[in-house]
C-alpha cells in the first residue's frame, strides 16, 4: 500500500485548494492512502478530493483531541505534538506533494527531503541556494496528474 503525504497551507488560496483536491482524487483512484495534517486548507481539500473517490485519508493531528478535524478524513491521529507532528506526517509516507506554501508546509518539505522522502512541489516553495539555483531534490510538478504520477513512480 502507497501512502502520500499531501501537505499545504491551512490558509490556502482557491486555487491550491482546487490542486489539493484533485491531488487527492487522483491518488484515491489509484489506491493511495493519502496522510496530511487533517485541518483546514490545503489538507481538507485533499482529504475531500481523496474522500469523494473513495479513497482512505489518514490526518495526523497536531492537538491532543479531534477538535477542528477535517469531516473528510478516513482516520484523525490526535497527537499533542503541535508542529513536531510534521515529522510523523512525512516520515509515515513513501513521497510528499506539496501544494502551496507556509511555514509549516516548507518545514515539512525539508524534513520529508532530510529523511530521503521524495518531494513533488506543484506551486508554493522554490527552493534555491546562495547561487540562485535550485537545490537538488524537490520535482517541480505543473499540474496535479503530474505530481500525482511522479510522487506514484517514486522518480521525485
């Protein structure tokens, strides 16, 4: 079984709620459980993509009850954990797709790439070293079938 972390923005715009859920549709119809955080934001509308395709979504709580859970979600993980929870979201995956950016989202992608976890970003972070070049190891993806088929070949 292939587990995808989709991982955002709780305070998204409309346009990366709509990549998040067609990201997490796409991953439903090919039989990936999908992990996010489980609020609002990017990973309620990936756990509602990923829902409405029958898929199992798996969100990873930062409090220690399931208050301000998303309704959409298979399985709510509370933790007590706040932000270090980030690191269970991405370690528990075979790839990350990142749909946006904020903070949390950009400490996720660098704890999903410190521990070897292939990341696809479709929009958000770019990540770039002190030349203004790309760091090697997140895949820009243009669109969700794209980072969707690149996070399923593990080729991120």
């Amino acid at each position: 079984m292939t587990q995808v972390a989709v991982c955002g923005p709780a305070d998204c715009t409309p346009e990366e709620a709509a990549a998040a859920r067609e990201v997490g549709r796409l991953l439903a119809e090919q039989g990936a459980v999908v992990l996010c955080g489980g609020y609002g934001g990017v990973m309620a509308a990936a756990a509602a993509g990923a829902r409405r395709a029958g898929g199992v979504v798996v969100g990873i709580l930062s409090g220690r009850d399931r208050t301000g859970a998303s309704r959409d979600l298979t399985v709510a993980i509370p933790t007590g954990m706040g932000e270090a929870r980030n690191a269970l979201i991405v370690r528990a995956a075979d790839a990350v797709i990142v749909v946006g950016g904020s903070w949390g989202t950009l400490s996720e992608l660098a704890l999903a790439r410190r521990g070897g976890t292939p990341v696809i970003t479709l929009g958000g972070w770019r990540i770039l070293d002190s030349a203004g070049s790309p760091v090697p190891g997140p895949v820009p993806a243009d669109d969700p079938s794209r980072a969707v088929r690149l996070a399923l070949a593990g080729r991120a």
